[in-house]
C-alpha cells in the first residue's frame, strides 16, 4: 500500500461545524448545573444569573471528542486519491493578525438551499524516475465535490472524488481511483445521536494487489452526556478485486467504546471489536481459504487543548482462521490521530493504524500492517505554505518469512492567486525493501499543478 499524506483541508466555513472540538471548560459559557449535552446541540441561550441569586453556576462537562470512525483491523484503510499533498493549504488557528488576512484567499463554497457545496479540481503535469521500470512523464488530474448541511440539528455531508493518472511516456500505465460517500447524523435527544454511512472507493494498487472495488457501510449509536461516554458501530465491507478474484471478501465488525467525559484535557477510553471476515473462493497461491473471525481491544487517551487536539491508542489484535494448515494472525495494534499547531504558522499533523490485510500467498494467512505518517505544514505568508514530511509502512505476513517496509519523503509548496486559483510543486521519494527476491525498488516524482477551487 502506497502511503499518503495528510493535511487538514481549509474550509471558509471550517469555524461553523458542529463537530469542532469545544474549548477547554474554562472558556465555556456559564449554563445550568443539570446541562450535560453536547453544546453544539445546545439551542438555549446562557442566561444571566440575577444580582440576588447566591447559587453558585457550575460550567457544563464537555461533550464526548469527536472521534474517527470506529474500524477494526479487518476493515479497509480508507484510501485517499493520488493527489499526496494537499490541494488547498489547511486551515491554521486563527489568529487577529492572520484571520483577515488569510479569509481573503478562502474558498466562500456555493450555497443550495440548506447545503453548502465546495468544489475542486487540479491537474499535474510530472516525471517519474522508477529504479527498476524506467522514467515515465505523467498527467495526474483529480476532482472532489462536497455538499454538507447547514441545519441546525442533524447533519448531512456528500462528497464525490476522484483521480487519473495516465502515462504520456514511458512506462505505460493509467491509474484510475475514485470514492463516493454519504455520511449522516440524526440528533435523538440532546445527548443520543445515531449515525449511517455509506460508500464506495476505486483505488489501483501499484504494489501489486491489483485494482480494488470496496463497498462500506456503517451503523452507530452515541451517548455523550453524563461522565461515562459511549459510541457504539456496526460495520459492512466488501471487496472486489478486479485483478485476483481470490482476495474478494466480505468482512462484518462490531465496536464499542467506553470513554471518560470529565471535562478535562486527557480523557481516557477503552474499545473494544470483533470481526468475521468470509472469502468467495480459496487462494490463488496454496488452494487455502483465508476466512476467519476474531477480536480486538484497546486502550487510549484522547486530548483537547487548544493547541493539541485527537487521540492515541493500542491494545492488541487476533483472527482464528477456519483452515488448520495456515496460522493465526496476531499482534500489537494501534491508531492514532494528532494535531498539534506550536504557533499561528505551523501545524503538525500525525496519523497511525494497523490493519490485517488479506493476501493470496502460498503459506501466508494475511498481512499485519502497521502505517505512520507525519505532516508539517508552515504558512509563509496568508496566501503561500510549505508541507513536508514522511511516513513509515511496515507489512510482516504471518506463517511465511518476507517482511517489506517502505519510506516515504515528501515536499510541496503552494501558492494561491486568489480565492480559485492556485499553482503548486510537489515531489515524493519512496523507497521499499523486502527480504523476498526483487522486492526492492525506489520510485520518486516531482508534478507541478494547477488548482481550482470554489
């Protein structure tokens, strides 16, 4: 799997979200002691106490973090489109000196009705250098349509995107990903909430898995008022793998989380999952089918202050798998999702997960893949940022003796003309190793682009 980076895309609306992490308690607005919901939800306005009253007012218990969905290891990474560095730089704390100066080169989105839409496109012209497949000049275009409600209880997010990378010489390849996806919250009482998605993602894996057709859906339940916070989530994937039809599965999963809202800036939680995962035929390499169930548990802290804000998280991993000549697959697994912005100018951005990733070796039960990545991004002035960073994959395939581990070094710099248009340079080093025979490769690339976004 190829790794990507990420950044915080900008939005003009970005201050408006309901999701947005609260403040810290002591900035607050003063409500009633009995007030426990999540304040976004919140439609009563805070009332001033009279000069006669001597109750003493105390500040409402924060509302659960807004945590990332919850996925066991037998789910999908979700992938993200060939476009690696961000297409719009992100939207750093707003600052009084800065605020005014950077609105001017935000995208302002178009308004239908309740929703607002944003819109963006970008194409690249780039050469590639492959140690072992040759050079290759490229074209690299990509788009993404966003529509998310503006209602005032329960939300409603669209978004449609996709990439294509096609060779103009050199190596002969073209590279179509995609995704479409639909996300929506119904606000049961001031503390209940329930939660559905549904999706669809294309991507064409240069590793060698081939090109991979997913298929998600997702189900939850939440509760965030009161101290003891919980969020429940029933999950569906299938895949279909267009190149080897013997990696094509479905995998159900189930999670609980249990998380401690005391209002202070570490609030620990614990989660917990089981997972089934069922093959349509057995594997290419051995004749063996990989189907299993399994389970999964974790311990972690999320973190909100007003410079630092996610979560970390890990615990361990285990899938029984139905045939008796290929092993279990255990191990350590872990997320985490980190932001940090030292100053009004700089942000860093840290991502970590571990999957158990399917595989149609001779003797392999699966793939124990563990992901990290890290971004830096510094705004030079209002209109003009710099993003670098890189990023860490380590797969161990379980029953057999090959290990590959790929780095990733990435640099970009970008620039807006205005509100729409924006120019960029972006460039990448991969360089991958394996105990395997011709396993080894760099691949690197440099890609100029244009960007247009509403």
């Amino acid at each position: 799997m190829t790794f990507v980076l990420l950044a915080i895309p900008s939005r003009a609306q970005e201050a408006d979200e309901p999701e947005a992490v609260p403040a810290l308690r002591a900035s607050l607005p003063v409500k009633s002691a009995n007030i426990l919901a999540d304040p976004s939800l919140d439609t009563e306005k805070p009332t001033t106490p009279k000069p006669e009253t001597a109750e003493i007012a105390i500040p409402p218990l924060r509302s659960s973090l807004p945590t990332p969905e919850l996925r066991t290891v037998v789910r999908p990474v979700p992938p993200v489109l060939s476009a690696k560095l961000p297409a719009v730089a992100p939207s750093l704390p707003l600052v009084t000196r800065e605020a005014d100066a950077r609105a001017e080169y935000e995208p302002l989105g178009l308004r239908l009705g309740n929703f607002i839409v944003n819109t963006t496109t970008s194409t690249g012209l780039g050469l590639r250098h492959h140690s072992t497949q040759g050079d290759e000049t490229f074209l690299r275009s990509t788009g993404d349509v966003a529509a998310r409600s503006d209602w005032e209880r329960n939300s409603l997010e669209l978004r449609l995107g996709g990439a294509y990378r096609r060779s103009l010489s050199g190596i002969d390849e073209s590279l179509p990903e995609g995704n479409a996806n639909i996300t929506g919250r119904f606000d049961l009482t001031n503390a209940d909430r329930l939660t559905a998605s549904a999706g669809w993602t294309l991507r064409d894996d240069t590793s060698g898995d081939g090109k991979e057709n997913t298929f998600s859906g997702t189900l939850g339940y939440e509760r965030f008022g009161g101290v003891i916070g919980l969020k429940t989530g029933l999950g569906i994937d299938r895949t279909a793998n267009e190149t080897d039809p013997t990696l094509d599965n479905t995998a159900l999963s189930s999670s609980l989380r249990l998380s401690l809202d005391n209002g202070a800036v570490l609030q620990p939680f614990v989660e917990i999952g089981a997972f089934s995962r069922s093959f349509d035929r057995s594997a290419a390499g051995d004749g063996l089918s990989r189907s299993g169930v399994g389970g999964e548990a974790k311990a972690g802290v999320a973190v909100a202050r007003d410079d630092v804000t996610g979560e970390i998280a890990l615990g361990y991993g285990y899938e029984w798998l139905r045939e008796d000549g290929l092993a279990n697959i255990s191990g350590v697994v872990g997320s985490a999702s980190l932001t940090w912005d030292p100053s009004e100018l700089l942000r860093l951005n840290g991502i970590a997960s571990t999957s158990f990733a399917p595989t149609s070796a001779a003797g392999a039960s699966g793939v124990l893949k563990h992901i990290g990545e890290l971004t830096v991004t510094y705004a030079l002035t209002p209109n003009a940022f710099v993003v670098g960073g890189g990023g860490l994959t380590l797969e161990d395939y379980a029953g057999i003796d090959r290990q590959v581990t790929t780095t990733t070094l990435k640099a970009g710099i970008g620039y807006k003309l205005n509100r729409t248009v924006e120019l960029g340079l972006d460039g990448e080093h991969k360089i991958v190793r394996s105990n395997a025979a011709g396993g080894d490769y760099t691949d690197s690339s440099v890609t100029a682009t244009l960007t247009l976004r509403q």
